[in-house]
C-alpha cells in the first residue's frame, strides 16, 4: 500500500528500456499518470530495426485510412436526424478513427523531422490515453452487441439496421485491427490505465441518462438509446452500467496482456530494445 501511493518513479530492468515493469511497480499511485521517458516509442513499431520505417509509416496510413472511410462513409449513410451520435457503438467508432489518424499523423511528422524531434508531451498523453480508451472500449461494444443485441438488430424492420458490411465494420474490424495493432506498436501500456476507459464509460451512461430526462427518444420512438439503459428500470440500468464498468477494466487488463505477450515475444526474438 506504501509503495501504491508513492510517487517516487523507478523504471524497468536496466537491461532494456522498453522491459515492461514489474507488477509491484504497475501498481504505484503515479502509474495512473500519462508521462513516459521515451516519446519516441508511441512513434515506432516494436519491430523496425531503425529509427525510422517507411513501413510502418505505410501501415499507420492504412489503419487511419481504412477507418477514416468507414467513419466518415458511415455518418454520412446513418446520420438519420443525428442519432448517429447517440449510439456507443458508434462513439466507439469515431474513436477508432480518431486514434488510428492521429496515429498516422504524428509517425508522418516524425518522418519530417530530424531524428531527434521529440512531440509535445501534451500529444502524446492525450493520444495514449485515447489509444487505452479505444481498446477496452472496442471490445466491450463487440462483446456487448453479440452477446445482448444481436441477432434481433438484424430484422428488417429494425430503423437502426446497417448494411452487413458495416455492421461488421463497427461491432467486430475494430477488435481485430486494434488487437494486431497493440501487437505491432512499441508504446507501453499501463495496468492502472483502466481508468480513462472508465471515465469515457461512465461519461456515456450519464449522457444516456441526460438523454432520458430531457425525454430524448430513438428511431423506435423509445426514451431510451437502448433497452438495457432504460432508466425506468433503474436497478437494471444500474447494474448494465456496473457491469460495463467491470468489463472495462477486464478488457483493459487484456490489453497489458497482449502488451506483455509482445514484449517477450521481442525479447526472444533479439527486439526489445
């Protein structure tokens, strides 16, 4: 508990700088904070062998692009009225492509500047933040929609109905896409980092709520964005967002999984550097 709320920093093994930290260190007070000594990892991939990779500068593109498309094409086809923007899948969505262009962003301006640049911590905070955000997120819309609204969002007479290729863009590319990403990147993740999905969770269902006392309604003429938050029903609406809060954290503990299987993948293969 001492060492939990010091803020004293000690980083990891001296003999790599990108060794991940050991538990005990995971879990002081100062982890929930966004500083990192090296900037210059959330700008590489873990496996480029040089400072600078026009590959993995293509790749940042790709995902930006591919996700880009899918936000900007998909507002535009289900605007309807602006109920696009009520939905978590679709905040999720939007999330998704905002990390993966800033992503292809800030590697582009990398590329441009000297090798020495180092971005404002300011950006880099907030695009880790996001990044940490966008993972666990991604998988609770996916575990959510296939678990509790599938398959009756796909009758025909559904008003929310997409097409199937963006139903699958929007409820399952993402898990697959940011799950390779976290594999490909070199950036760390923290353990304590579950807390922003959680304000970002906790933010949507008070928007939900807000939307329920101003009398809000959806495409089905319902007070509620969906059955399982609605508000008249307060011990279940409760208990929804207890449980979203409880698989943030489960989801963002995968995410440092998934870190730690690329780190010692790395050290095995003569990567970690």
């Amino acid at each position: 508990m001492i060492r939990f709320l010091a803020g004293v920093e000690k980083e990891a093994s001296k003999d790599y700088r990108q060794e991940p930290l050991s538990l005990r260190e995971e879990l002081r007070y100062s982890r929930f904070g966004l500083d990192h000594d090296s900037p210059e990892d959330f700008l590489r991939s873990q496996w480029q062998s040089k400072a600078k990779s026009i590959v993995f500068l293509g790749y940042r593109w790709i995902l930006g692009t591919f996700f880009g498309v899918g936000v900007v094409s998909y507002t535009i086809l289900y605007y309807r009225r602006g109920n696009v923007f009520i939905f978590l899948t679709n905040w999720g969505f939007f999330l998704c492509g905002i990390v993966s262009i800033s992503g292809a962003i800030l590697v582009t301006v990398y590329h441009i500047k000297p090798e020495s640049w180092v971005p404002p911590s300011c950006l880099i905070k907030i695009y880790w933040a996001l990044y940490s955000i966008n993972f666990a997120v991604a998988y609770v819309i996916a575990t959510i929609y296939w678990m509790a609204i599938y398959p009756s969002d796909r009758r025909l007479d559904n008003p929310t109905r997409v097409s199937d290729l963006y139903n699958i863009w929007t409820h399952l590319l993402p898990v697959i896409f940011f799950t390779g990403d976290q594999l490909v990147v070199a950036q760390p993740t923290r353990l304590l980092h579950f807390i922003y999905p959680l304000i970002f969770a906790n933010i949507y269902g008070l928007f939900t709520f807000i939307f329920y006392k101003l009398g809000g309604r959806n495409l089905n003429g319902k007070h509620y964005i969906y059955h399982f938050l609605d508000f008249k029903k307060q011990k279940e609406a409760v208990c929804t967002v207890a449980g979203v809060s409880v698989a943030v954290v489960f989801f963002s503990i995968v995410q440092y999984g998934v870190y730690r299987l690329r780190t010692f993948i790395a050290r095995k293969l003569g990567e970690l550097q």
